[in-house]
C-alpha cells in the first residue's frame, strides 16, 4: 500500500551533497550522437527503438576507470561528504561491472563496520546535466539483506535524477527519486519501505523540505522495471508497470515537476550506524539498464520494449539527445 506521510528531517543531508556532488562533476561536452555497438550488431537496432532524442546505456564496460564509461558521460564518485554517514568514503572501485545471466550489469557495493571510518558508499553518476521531461526507465535490482555479514543496517538503495542546489530555497532546485529503497527501514520508518520522491526545492539548515512524495511498505527484493513519465506538470512513477504515484505540487502548491535539466544517478549509501550489531557487513544493487526518451512520454510497456529491441540488435549504447 501507498501512503503520504511527512518524513523526518534527519533525511536533510542527502540533498545538499547529492547537489554539490553533481555541480562539482559537471564535465566538457560530449559527442552530439553517439551509437555503440557489439560485435553482433544490428543495424535496424536503433529504428525499432526509436530514432532521435534517446539515451540508453546497457552498461558494458570493464570497470570503473573504462574510457568508455567516461566517454559515455558517467562517472564514478570519489570525493567526501554526504549523503549518508558522515565520514565515510565514497569508493570508485566500489562499482563494478559483473557479468549476470550472460550480460553485464553496473553494480554497486556498499560496506561497514560500524564506525565512519570503516564505512563505504558507492554512486555511479552522469557527468553531464542533459535531461528533464520525457520519460525515464532503468531495471534495477534491489536486496533486502546483505551478501556478507549480519543483517539489519539502514542501507538506501536509489536511482535518481538530480540538479544542483545553488543556495536555500534555489526555485530552480530539481531532484526525481524513481526509487530510494529502504530494506531495513530508516529516517525513523520501518522497513522495508520503498520513497518516491519529486522536489520543488529545500532549506539545509534548519531543515525544510518542499516536496511532494508516496511510501510503499513491500518488499522490493530482486529485479525491477522502474519507469518514470514527467508531462504535462506531472511526474508518474511506475514499478513493474503498476502506477505507485502521481505527484503534481508539494503540500504549499509548488510545483515539483524538474524546472531545470538534470543528471541520472545511482547510489548505495548508509543512513546512518544505529542498527549496526557487528563485524563487517557489505551490501550491493545491481542496475541492468538505463534508458531516457526526450520530451516524449512513452508507457512502460514500451519503454521496456525499446530498451529490448536495443539488446536485440545488438546496440549497448546510444545518445542521440541532440539530434532533438
């Protein structure tokens, strides 16, 4: 079941620092139309998933310092600060690029000991702010218990969409969480539990949020289509084709649909230590594919349809967001 509910202000910190963290990455324009292909390429690939204004990336790369991942306008993160535990440290080689059912997946590790210092994050990010209205689908696979060590942290497992935060109440602040999965609970909730999240915009100290935002109280455990249709003053949020949330204006009447263009994220991060009972516990979150569609809104169905026809063909990446 879906609810609205107020959330307790010690989730303040994640924004500031996602936004800094992305003004910070910010990089030298890509190239304009880009389509990588593997060896068994199709080249009818891109027509049947659409022609012009898509990213989709399938996530084939090596490692975290591949040229490719880079020239594809990802980065990984390595600079301190928050979201999350502070003190911790955010590890590049804390994303990896295993191989799942015979295709490569970006997967993101998380750990701690339960002290800040024993404490790691991972976040896999775009370096570039490209996108805004349209509609967005990624698969993602979430965990409800750790791959090692006991269980119980307050571990969040996201994807997301975010811009910078210039100064305390910025009107140009935009930030969408398709999915900040919380299985052990936090921010004083209990888990697992599942946020969908639009902003208008927030105030860091003293903390004061303007947004607009659904909690469901499920298990998200596995693989999940999450797609997300921004139109029309409206940001729709899908989970495996199912409408979970409609968010139109935060509870003062702003509007929380993005006023600026934004960067795709992922991230893995701890809360905070407070459940934490022993030894060393190391989480993950594994992400199959990204896919974006400009300023055009596409069911589930076909958004995940597209982002097949890709893999099909043969097609691990394309960017042809200029082309427009």
């Amino acid at each position: 079941m879906s609810e609205i509910r107020p959330r307790p202000s010690s989730a303040h910190q994640p924004r500031v620092a996602k936004g800094l963290a992305i003004l910070c990455s910010v990089a030298a324009a890509i190239a304009a139309t880009v389509v990588i292909t593997e060896p068994t390429a199709n080249a009818s690939s891109q027509s049947a998933a659409g022609a012009c204004g898509e990213i989709f990336d399938d996530f084939h790369y090596t490692a975290h310092n591949d040229p490719a991942l880079q020239a594809h306008g990802w980065n990984a993160r390595s600079e301190s600060g928050g979201p999350g535990v502070p003190g911790a440290s955010w590890l590049p080689g804390n994303i990896t690029f295993p191989t799942r059912d015979g295709d490569p997946v970006a997967q993101l590790i998380a750990s701690t000991d339960g002290t800040s210092a024993g404490t790691t994050h991972a976040e896999l990010r775009q370096s570039q702010q490209r996108v805004r209205e349209g509609t967005y689908a990624t698969r993602v696979r979430f965990t409800d218990a750790p791959t090692s060590g006991p269980d119980g942290d307050h571990i969040n497992e996201t994807a997301f969409t975010i811009s910078p935060l210039r100064y305390d109440y910025d009107p140009l602040y935009s930030e969408l969480d398709f999915s900040e999965y919380l299985p052990n609970g936090g921010w004083g909730d209990t888990g697992p539990v599942n946020y969908q999240t639009s902003w208008y915009t927030y105030r860091a100290e003293p903390w004061d949020a303007l947004r607009a935002y659904n909690a469901t109280h499920a298990s998200y455990a596995g693989w999940h289509d999450l797609v997300t249709q921004v139109a029309d003053g409206h940001v729709r949020y899908y989970v495996d084709g199912v409408l979970t949330a409609d968010h139109t204006v935060d509870d003062k009447g702003n509007p929380v649909t993005p006023r600026q263009d934004m960067t795709m994220n992922y991230n893995l991060w701890f809360i905070d230590l407070a459940t934490h009972t022993s030894g060393t516990s190391v989480y993950e979150q594994q992400v199959d594919w990204a896919y974006y569609a400009k300023n055009e809104v596409v069911s589930p169905t076909d958004a995940v349809a597209r982002a097949a026809a890709f893999r099909s063909g043969g097609t691990a990446y394309v960017d042809s967001l200029v082309c427009s």
